[in-house]
C-alpha cells in the first residue's frame, strides 16, 4: 500500500468524523429547539451528555489532524482540507458551548409572550439549518450552495436584530421576575447569533478547503 494511498484513507476517515461531530451538534440544536417549545430536564440532561461527548471527540479529533501533517506529508490540498477541517472542529466544540451555556435561562421560556417565543424558535430553527446546510456542503464539497447559505446567514442576522431590539423594549417596560426573564431571553438571543457566527467561521473553512480563499463571497477558484 502506498503512502498516498494511505494518506487518501485518513483524510476520507477524518471527514466522516468531522461529519459526525457535527452531526451530533444538530442534535444538540434539535434538543435545544425542543427546550424552547416545552423545558424538560430530560432533555436537558441529554444535551449535557451530548455536549460531553463532543468535547472528547474533539480532542481526539485534534490528535488525529496532527498526526497526519506530522506523519504523511500531504500536498497542498491535502494539507488546506486538514487545517481546514481541523478548525471545523474547534468550531464545532464552541457551537457546543454555546449552547451548553444558555441552559440555565431558558427554563422559563414559556412564560415568554407567543410573539417573542415564536420569533425565539424561528430564529433558533434557521440556526440549525444553517448548521446542517454548511455540514452537507464539507461532505458534498458543493461550492453552488455557497451564496444560498450565506442568504441563510443574513436572515438568522435580520431576525435577531429584530427580537433583541423587541426584547429589549419589554424588558425596559417590565418589572420583577417578568424583567429578569426578558433579560434572560436577551442573552439567549445573543447566544444564538455567536452559534449563527461560528458556523459562518465552519463555512469560511469549508470555502478554504475547496477553493483555497476563506472569503465565502467567492464562488470560483
């Protein structure tokens, strides 16, 4: 078996582990959308555990990446696909964490006005799709799909513009517990946006790794 040969089955192994990761950070995403609907520790314990499991993939992950730019001299390409994929995984982790770091404030989301919660899982759905949408173009490698993602990203910015400025004006017109809630939700919605930003950052890699630029505004090589 030859070196290349080997370095070609390593870099395909990587990408189906990076895939999976971050297949496990949609389902957190599907876990968190279902806590803004209806909070159930259950499935809040399902996300820590989720969460877990990532942090230690990740790590695993990282090792890997290296022992293949230390070991197997891989080309230029080879080389854009591991840096690459190596940042998506860093990435992947944050999205995480994100996550992870907002549990303790939605427990009282249904509390929320419907106009607000609504807007709160829309915004937090397209997240999720955006998250899934970037994950099918690094295995696809489907450069066409890139100004379509970058459309989903410019709505998910529209629509937290929009709810923090209107959560914002409720928690200034509210008092006590009702306020403390609100600002509960604002933190939410910033939480949202910094995942929504970090999976631009996987999208700017992926762009990276296909065509050798992270400006995802390029669609050519």
């Amino acid at each position: 078996m030859t070196t290349r040969t080997v370095l070609r089955r390593d870099l395909a192994d990587l990408k189906q582990k990076v895939y999976l990761l971050g297949e496990k950070c949609i389902e957190i995403s599907e876990l968190y959308n279902l806590l803004l609907e209806n909070y159930s520790e259950n499935i809040q314990n399902r996300l820590i555990d989720i969460s877990k499991e990532i942090k230690t993939e990740s790590k695993l992950l990282n090792d890997q990446c290296f022992l293949v730019l230390t070991l197997q001299q891989p080309l230029i390409k080879d080389l854009r696909f591991v840096i690459g994929s190596l940042q998506i995984v860093i990435n992947l982790e944050k999205i995480s964490e994100q996550f992870h770091s907002t549990l303790s404030l939605i427990s009282e989301v249904n509390s929320l006005e419907n106009n607000i919660k609504n807007k709160l899982g829309e915004m937090s759905q397209k997240v999720q799709d955006f998250l899934k949408s970037s994950l099918t173009l690094y295995l696809s490698s489907n450069i066409s799909s890139l100004k379509e993602l970058t459309n989903i990203f410019s709505e998910i910015n529209l629509l937290h513009n929009l709810l923090y400025k209107e959560t914002l004006k409720n928690v200034a017109n509210e008092s006590g517990q009702k306020a403390q809630i609100e600002a509960q939700t604002l933190a939410t919605i910033r939480s949202l946006e910094k995942i929504a930003d970090i999976t631009y950052s996987i999208l700017e890699q992926i762009n990276y790794i296909i065509i050798g630029t992270s400006n995802s505004n390029t669609t050519e090589a």
